[in-house]
C-alpha cells in the first residue's frame, strides 16, 4: 500500500488534487487538501483534464454516501451535544 486517504497512513504518504487559491512568493495556499496541518509536500504537479479517466467513473451509490462530507470543515473541541 503506498498511499490511503486515512488520517493515520501507514507510510504517511498520500496523493491528493487540491485549489490553487493565491501564490505568495514560495508560499501555496490551497483548498480542499487531504492532509493533516503541518504534513509536508514533496511534490507538486499539475491537475489537466486529460489525466482524468476519459470515460465515466463508476463507483457504489455507499462510497458517495460516505464521502459527502470528507471535506466539511472540522470544528475543534470534543465531538458530540
């Protein structure tokens, strides 16, 4: 396994498209990025459309049920009323 979307990787590598928001100098500041605070980039490559699957991408109707929140934002503090 060389790469997961779980928090707590195996070889703490992972692969993840993220939004360019703004460039500062040497700074990125993106969006929607699969990684911990302070997790370091060793890499960085352009996202074009036809790296995509050129044909539609079937997937179960439960994986779209559990990832329609991965990227809501998390609040800090204990879980739960």
């Amino acid at each position: 396994m060389f790469a997961t979307h779980r928090p707590h990787r195996l070889n703490r590598l992972g692969v993840s498209r993220c939004r360019l928001l703004r460039v500062e100098g040497r700074d990125l500041h993106v969006a929607d990025l699969d990684a911990l605070d302070g997790t370091p980039v060793l890499d960085i490559k352009p996202y074009m459309r036809e790296f995509a699957p050129q044909t539609p991408v079937r997937q179960p109707g439960w994986s779209s049920d559990l990832m329609r929140d991965y990227y809501r934002p998390v609040t800090e503090g204990p879980a739960g009323p």
